[in-house]
C-alpha cells in the first residue's frame, strides 16, 4: 500500500479511536502491513492497538463493546485489514510474551504470550496435505503437524530455485520502495 494512503487510513483510525474511547483507554493504534512485523502476512494490513500496560483483567470488560464495534467499522470501511489486536504497551515485554485479544472475522480470541521466536500460522488443508503431513509424524521425521510443516519449509529453502526466489523479491521491494 502506498505510503500516502497509509497515511490516510492511519489518521482515519486514530480520529475513530479519539471519538470512540475514552482518553487514557488506548496509548496509540498502529496500521500494520507486511514487512513491518513477523505476524503480518503479505497482503495483509493489520491494526494494533496498544492500551496502558497496568489495564487489569477490567480493561476487555469495559472497553470489549466500544472494540467489537470499532472493528465492525473498520471491516466495512476498510475491508483490506485482516485483524485487530489488543496488547498492552509495555516496551519491556516482547510481542509473543504479552497477553493480547484480536478479532478477525471469527470474533474475539484472547491469547496467551507463547514465549518463543516462533510466529503461529493457521493453514486449512485438504486431506491430501494432512496425509503427507501424518506420514512424516509416522516416520519419524517430525513429532506433529507444526514440526512436519517447519521440516517441509527447510527443505524448501535448501533447494537452489528458492534462493533465486528470495534474491528476485528483495529485488521487487526494493523497486516498490523507489515509487
């Protein structure tokens, strides 16, 4: 997405978050897009709202309405953003560590920081892929699903093709980056 309309679609997002919310319920909103943080895939715009990081377990009680409808409002006027996520802002606690809430088209899921480099990944998948994926839990290769996706993906990087595949996308962002 071009800078300027980012621009626009965060100064639209922090005046509805200034209206809706009291002052002192959220620190700062953040639109996201890939690039800008491990969890946000590309195509995706995601909007992170940070609140205090003293809120309590009230915070999602008080405010869990006046949010559910904020991003009603933003999946109509803004279709293109994926999820929206709560987590406090407390720079001394890295993302997978903090509590957080989010919202996408499902409803609201309240997580648990994991506590590891790793960012989690949904993928719906057809039998087919369930049964390779089983058969190298059966072999051996991988203890479950998770760990036999990771193998497959580190297979894929070892093969020559994928490393002319990452040097042409850093070439294409850095075209992108040039407009």
């Amino acid at each position: 997405m071009e800078r300027a309309a980012l621009e626009r679609l965060q100064q639209m997002i922090d005046d509805e978050v200034k209206e809706r919310f009291p002052e002192g319920a959220v620190r700062r909103v953040m639109l996201l897009q890939y690039g800008d943080d491990p969890v946000v895939e590309p195509g995706e715009v995601r909007v992170r709202v940070l609140i205090p990081k003293d809120y309590g377990e009230g915070w999602d009680r008080e405010h869990m309405t006046r949010m559910t409808e904020f991003r009603r409002e933003l999946a109509e006027k803004l279709p293109e953003v994926s999820e929206l996520e709560v987590i406090p802002d407390d720079p001394d606690v890295p993302y997978d560590h903090k509590p957080r809430m989010s919202v996408g088209g499902g409803g609201w899921l309240r997580a648990r920081g994991g506590g590891s480099e790793l960012t989690a990944v949904m993928a719906r998948l057809g039998p087919e892929d369930l049964e390779t994926l089983d058969a190298l839990i059966t072999a051996g290769v991988a203890a479950n699903r998770s760990e036999s996706v990771r193998w497959a993906l580190a297979r894929i990087r070892e093969r020559p093709a994928f490393a002319k595949l990452t040097e042409w996308v850093r070439g294409l962002d850095e075209l992108k980056a040039q407009f």
